[in-house]
C-alpha cells in the first residue's frame, strides 16, 4: 500500500469512529447496533417495530422509523414490499429508510410492511393479489387502508397525512392502495410499478420471459410463519453460461426440474398461458378509479422490467379520475432514479452508452422531495407539470401539459422493397416480385437480444436496451427497414403501433420490432460511453417490443396461423421521447426471435408452449408484406 492510500484508510476510519461515537452518544439508543452508512439514520430517527392487525385478524410487520425531534409534528411516508423490512429488530437500523437522503434530512415518519405472507408478516402471499370491491374481502387496498388507519392513530408525532413511494413490486402496491384508499392517504408515487403480469415484467404480450427464469422461486413459495430469513431456494443454473444453458434447457417443460412442485408461481404461469381470468382479476388497471389521492407515476425509458407499468397507471388515473396526477419518465434503467452517491459531474450510462450527468439529484432534489413537501406539508407549490419526459436523443428535459402532447401529429413510416422505410405508401401489387421480404427462422439458431457475449445470468437482464444492433443487421433472420438520412429533427412523443402484415410457412410465430436510431458514419464519440463502441453508423436500440403471433386477434383466445395465409399483427410499442437528429436514419427491426430475454417460440402451433416437446420446434419461413394491398408500417407520433 503506498503512503497516499494508507492516509486515506486512516482518515476513513477516523471519520467513520467519529461518526460513530455521535450516533451512539443519543440518550435511549446505546444499544443501537452499527450498520454501514446507519449512522445518519441512527442519529436522527428512532426505530421501533409493531404488527398491524388487518380485518381478518392476520398481523403484519411493521417498522417505524421516528424522528428523533419531537417539537412539531410529521408526515408518514409508507413504503409496503415483498422483499423484507429487515434489519430486523429495534436496536437495527437500516442505512436507507426514506425515498432519498435529501427527504431523510428533511424530515417523515418513515414506515415500511411486510406485506401479507412475506418474512415477517403472518398470512398467505398472493403474486399481484386481486383487487376486490368489497369490504369484507382482504386485498392490498384493504391491507393498506388498515395500516394507514393505525399508524395515524397510533404514531405519536404525525400530522394525519400520509403518502406512499415504492419502487418495482413496492411500486405496484402504492398503486393498488389507490381503490378505496383511506382519506389520510393524500400523496403517493408508484415507480416503475408493475400493473398487468400479462403485459409486463414476466411477460410482454403474452411472451414468456424466459430471462426471469431464476426470479421465478423468489414469488413462488409460502413461508410457514413469519420468518426473519428467506425461505425460498435459488435456482441451481449449475453454469456461469446463460446462453449455452436456455438453448440446452430446450423446451420450457423441461424448466420444471428446476422447481419443486410447491413452486405456486411456476405454476401459475405454466397454467394460465392465456389471458384468462385467472391474469385479467390481477391487472390493477381496471380498478384505478374514484381517486383523490394526488398521484406521481415515476418510471425509465430504458426499464427492460417494468416499462408498461407507469405508462399505464397513468394512464388510466387520467381516464377515469379528476385528481392530480404526473408522470416523470426519465433516461433510466429500473429504479435508477433513486441511486444515491452519484458525483454530480458523474454520467449516467445505460448499458455502454452515455447518457447525461446529475439526472439522480434532479429527481430527487426537484421533483420527488417538492411533490411530497406541498402535499404533505403544504410547503412550496405543486409541481408545474403533467409530464416531465426526458428526451433520450436530444438529450434533455421536457414539460408537458399532457401526454402524449396534444399538439403531436401521426404519421406512418411504410416499409418497402428493398429494406426502405419512408413516408410514401408502397404501390406494387400484391403480385409483384417485391411485394413482400421473407426469412428463415430456427428455434435451434435464434437472434439474440444482444451480444452473446454480453448476454448474462441475472435477475432481470437492463443493459441491453441502448445496444448497438449492427450484430443484428448483419443476419440473415432479421428484416431491416431503413429511412434517408433526416433534413431536419424529428421528435417522436408517445406510444407508437407496428402494423405487420405477414406469413409463415408453419402455424405459429413470435414476431418482434425494434426502432433503432442510426448514427452518421462520421459522428464523434459519446461522452462516458464505453471505449470500445465505433460511433460512426452506430445503430442504438430506442425502443423493442414482442407479440406471440397466437395473440394477434385475442389474448384471451389464441389461435394458430394458417400456413402461407397472410394474416395482420398489431403490435404496440411502449411510448418513447425521442429526438432523430439531422443526418440520422430511422430504421426498424423485424425478426422473430429475441433469445434468451423471450423464450423460443415453437413455431409449430400447440395449446400451451409451457407444455411444447422439443420436437415442436421447427424451422418456418416467415414473410413481411409491403404492397399496395398489405402495407406493412409503423405509426409514430411526431411533435412539430
């Protein structure tokens, strides 16, 4: 060690002692024990624990972070999670109990459940458990308006308003707690929540994520009692190569050696292969009505877990509901915005691509913190926008009075012959030799969602969301459809629709679409992005998106293709704000694997894929249509 850092481990550990001899030096918290970065936390708030009865008897834990100054009176801030409170015990003291550092120092009660069935907290878990009108059934509504209702009669100090943030799952029952939300409930902020399992997180319209393949035991089993540890087996992979190991997995049938029976989850998902009622009950989105509560959807652009989420609940508070309601979607990854440590001269990256710098702070300092002081304090005003949408290409930030804008116009890009994309509807008949471009597709050689290389175990796969698709480009299995280079910017806001007109030569068909933005062959380098990356013709992935082919008429009611019939497929693509720059080209995507993010789809037709034999996946010949009658095209919205 030289002498520079061994000052350094000295100063640290002078600091760290200091530290903590102040946290420790509180009268009523001697026994308080050390946790890394606590001490903060340990010097400003007291920690007690309680078990909140519900209506039907069942207690669930709860932890109640105080401040220690007790001359006026607080907010709650309640954050409700399947994935532990924990430390547990009152003398331990978790680093993080509020939403950022800077809403810590400003002072809450800070409050976080258990929720029903999960460590700590008695009862039976249930994954996205139904809303139910009725009183007399227990929902996470019912479970909420509870323990809002004890804390505000029983937290010593509050000032009989609550609010709710939650990120993920924790994000799905801030929004599930809207229905028949308890009066005191006045501000909340789901973020990155989860909102239909059908269109989201495990699935996207209706194609299984084969990558959460390894999260599956986490939702899946019971605990037998209140439990301080985890209870739920990993999932034995036996290899540190994820690709090698989905394509030997072959069929999905053969994932059930990984699950013991008790698994409910892969269960569930095995079962219900359909959108049936079974996923339909469990969709919060129907629910989102008669709200007072003021609400602020948070959620990223680049949020490979739960992008469908926010755009929908907000969606559907702003339909059905006259309360205030935002959305704030930013260039982030899941939950990024809520990092802390981050330099201010720090730049985000998603994936290997540069981003921007202070994109944390901002949120946190300028929009979050001020959202809960003016409803739950009534300090400074209420935030000034309906949307604030971080444009991904032009790099920087935008105010909305509504989303997607009301002064957006839309247009459609035509594919055509030739790999071209633009403006003008193609006029060859269905006859023509151009009339359509075909590909191969085998299951046995699939494309994968990014670089093989790059492709790892992990719990939801993030980066690969800003990829740079040239590897893609170059295969034969995937249709590219590209635009001249723009005279002028075009900025795209909103949701957009890929309509596909096409065949297979089999009976069944996933069919997946990318936007991608393709630089100049002579454009500098991106600050902060990784060293390897060619700037010049960069193709970035803006926004993917899949159907399984079987859905295109119904979730509900699948039904195959028939062969070399051609057959229309509406595929939605979730929103984006996106600025194309002068010089840039548009290009989409169409290819029918995305291996091994979505799992393989047969292409021979059978009821249930979880129940495919290896021996049902053949090769098929598919075919994207572009001709006067079978236009193939995607529909954008574009501010002017």
């Amino acid at each position: 060690m030289n002498t520079g850092n061994k000052s350094m481990c000295i100063l640290t550990r002078f600091v760290f002692l200091v530290a903590f001899a102040l946290a420790t030096s509180f009268a009523g918290h001697a026994s308080a024990q050390q946790f890394p970065g606590a001490e903060r936390i340990i010097a400003a708030y007291q920690k007690t624990e309680v078990d909140i009865p519900m209506r039907d008897g069942i207690k669930l834990h709860t932890t109640i972070y105080s401040p220690r100054d007790t001359s006026k009176k607080y907010p709650i801030m309640l954050n409700r999670t399947p994935y532990s409170t924990g430390p547990y015990g009152e003398g331990r003291y978790s680093p993080r109990v509020g939403p950022s550092a800077i809403m810590e120092d400003q002072g809450y009660i800070f409050v976080h459940q258990d929720v029903r069935g999960r460590f700590m907290s008695e009862g039976s878990y249930d994954n996205m458990r139904p809303n139910v009108d009725d009183e007399k059934v227990v929902d996470e509504s019912s479970d909420t308006y509870d323990t809002i209702d004890f804390l505000v009669k029983r937290v010593r100090n509050n000032n009989g308003k609550v609010g709710m943030w939650g990120i993920s799952y924790p994000g799905f029952y801030c929004a599930a707690a809207l229905p028949n939300h308890h009066p005191a409930l006045v501000a909340s902020t789901p973020q990155a929540p989860i909102s239909d399992f059908f269109f989201d997180d495990f699935h996207h319209h209706g194609a299984y994520l084969l990558s959460y393949l390894s999260a599956t035991n986490t939702f899946g089993y019971q605990h037998n009692g209140p439990t301080q540890r985890k209870w739920y087996p990993e999932v034995a992979m036996g290899t540190k190569d994820a690709w090698q190991f989905y394509l030997n997995m072959g069929s999905l049938k053969n994932a059930d050696q990984l699950f013991e029976e008790k698994n409910e989850f892969w269960q569930q998902l095995s079962n219900h292969p359909n959108y049936d009622s079974f996923w339909q009950k469990r969709s919060i989105l129907p629910h989102l009505k008669d709200i007072k509560t003021n609400v602020l959807v948070v959620g990223g652009f680049y949020d490979a877990e739960d992008l469908y989420g926010p755009l929908n609940i907000y969606r559907s508070i702003e339909k059905n509901n006259d309360t205030f309601n935002a959305i704030i979607m930013g260039p982030w990854e899941h939950g990024e915005w809520a990092r802390r440590g981050v330099r201010p001269d720090q730049i985000y990256t998603v994936g290997k691509l540069g981003i921007d710098k202070g994109l944390q702070e901002f949120y946190q300092r300028q929009v979050e913190a001020p959202f809960f002081a003016h409803f739950l304090k009534g300090e400074g005003a209420a935030p000034e926008f309906e949307a604030m949408m971080y444009d991904t290409g032009a790099r920087s930030w935008k105010k909305f009075s509504k989303w997607p804008p009301a002064e957006s116009k839309t247009i459609k890009q035509y594919f055509g012959a030739g790999g071209k994309l633009g403006s003008e509807a193609p006029q060859s008949n269905a006859n023509a030799d151009d009339a359509f471009t075909e590909f191969i597709s085998d299951p046995a050689n699939p494309v994968p969602y990014r670089q093989q290389s790059d492709i790892k175990f992990r719990f939801t796969p993030r980066e690969f969301m800003t990829d740079d698709q040239r590897f893609a480009t170059a295969r034969p299995d995937v249709l590219s459809f590209v635009s001249d280079p723009l005279e002028k910017p075009m900025t795209l806001t909103g949701d957009m629709l890929a309509h596909l007109q096409v065949s297979t030569s089999q009976s069944a068909a996933d069919w997946i679409v990318k936007l991608i933005d393709v630089y100049p062959d002579d454009h500098p380098f991106v600050e902060g992005s990784d060293a390897g990356i060619k700037f010049g013709g960069f193709q970035g992935l803006v926004r993917s998106e899949t159907i399984r082919g079987r859905f295109r008429n119904s979730y509900e009611k699948p039904e195959p293709f028939v062969p070399d019939e051609v057959a229309t497929v509406d595929l939605p693509l979730q929103d984006v704000c996106y600025t194309f720059k002068p010089g840039h080209r548009i290009m989409i995507h169409v290819q029918s694997t995305f291996f091994p993010y979505i799992d393989r789809n047969p292409q021979k037709y059978v009821p249930n894929i979880f129940d495919a034999d290896d021996a049902d996946f053949v090769p098929a010949t598919h075919r994207v249509y572009h001709n006067a009658d079978n236009a193939s095209w995607i529909e954008m919205k574009v501010l002017e």
